[in-house]
C-alpha cells in the first residue's frame, strides 16, 4: 500500500503528475479539484457551497473540504492506497488529514513537492487557458491562488520537510521528463531506510 501526497504551486501540473504517477505505483489519483467539481455539478449541499469559493478564485474553507475529502478517502478503491492532489492546502487541513488516516491506522508514506519559478507558473496558465478554454484561468484569478498558495500552503510544505517525508522535483521543463524525475525521486525515498514517527 503506497499513499502519497503531490503538492506545488497552481500551473505546476501537480494534476498531470498525479495520474501518472498513481497509474505508475497502481493507486487511484484523489483530486481535490475533481471532487469539488463533481458536488457542484451534483448540486449536492456541500458543491452549493463551496462553488461561492470557487467562483471568485478562493480556496474552498477548511471544513466543508475536509468533508468531502474524508467521504472520498472512504471509498474503497483508496483502501490500498491513493495519491492526494490538492489536499491538504492549509496546516489545520494537515491535522485534519492526521486524524482521518489516523482512526484507519495509516500514515502518509512520501510527500512530492513540484517546485517551479512564478513566471514559468503564469506563462503555463495563460497556455492552458487559451488552449482549454478555461473561464477561471484569469490573469487576476490566478495571481490571488497563487498569492494564497505562497501564504498558506508553502507551510504545509514545511511541515512535511520537518516529517522528514518531503520529496521535493524540478516542475521546470517537459511534463514526461519531470514525470520520470518524480517517479525516481519517490521510489528511491520508499526504498531507504529511514526512521518512522511512534
């Protein structure tokens, strides 16, 4: 059972990344970003109230993403593992993430940081943008993520290198080349020895 977190900045392919390296080590991709899709499109109470967030380019608040993470976590093709995309964003999304794998007697096994330059991140959303057709690829949407990931998320970051499970890939460059970095870079960590939290 392998269950892995990918993280960076928005436009640093963490959700290209995640399907190839879920379908590398056989574990399903667990996307924040599809799930908050799907109760909207669903219009299920919680999707109704995370679109409000999600319109104007606001990370969905902790508690109602952490509902729909943990009902996702239940299915059972994440029973033996799974590659989370998008969560956690937040410190108190970590202690939460904690506690859900914690009643399950599990642990996360590696922590992949895509790491890649602002401007690189910028060029990489207007292109998809264009090429997509994506409404919520704005120039000024954009830039507000990415101002909440460095306030935010970059402290989960931290807190993961202080567990010691941080595996940290050269986002730069071609999607397949990062790809077989980040392949390397995961299966070298789960093979070296290395101390576990009681």
């Amino acid at each position: 059972m392998t269950r892995l977190l990918i993280i960076g900045p928005p436009g640093s392919g963490k959700g290209t990344q995640a399907e190839h390296l879920a379908r590398h080590f056989g574990i399903p991709s667990v996307s924040t970003g599809e799930i908050f899709r799907s109760n909207v499109s669903q219009e299920t109470e919680l999707g109704n109230q995370a679109a409000k967030y999600l319109d104007g380019g606001d990370f969905v608040p902790d508690h109602l993403t952490n509902a729909m993470v943990r009902k996702r976590l239940l299915d059972g093709d994440a029973s033996s593992g799974f590659l989370l995309d998008g969560y956690p964003r937040t410190v108190l999304q970590v202690v939460e993430l904690d506690n859900m794998l914690a009643s399950q007697g599990r642990m996360l096994d590696a922590v992949v940081e895509l790491q890649a330059p602002d401007a690189e991140l910028e060029e990489r959303m207007l292109r998809r943008a264009r090429e997509q057709g994506r409404t919520d690829d704005t120039i000024e949407i954009f830039r507000r993520r990415l101002d909440l990931y460095h306030r935010q998320t970059h402290e989960v970051v931290s807190v993961y290198a202080g567990r010691g499970i941080l595996v940290s890939v050269n986002g730069s460059g071609d999607p397949g080349e990062i790809t077989g970095l980040a392949i390397d870079a995961v299966e070298q960590f789960l093979a070296s020895p290395r101390p576990r939290p009681d």
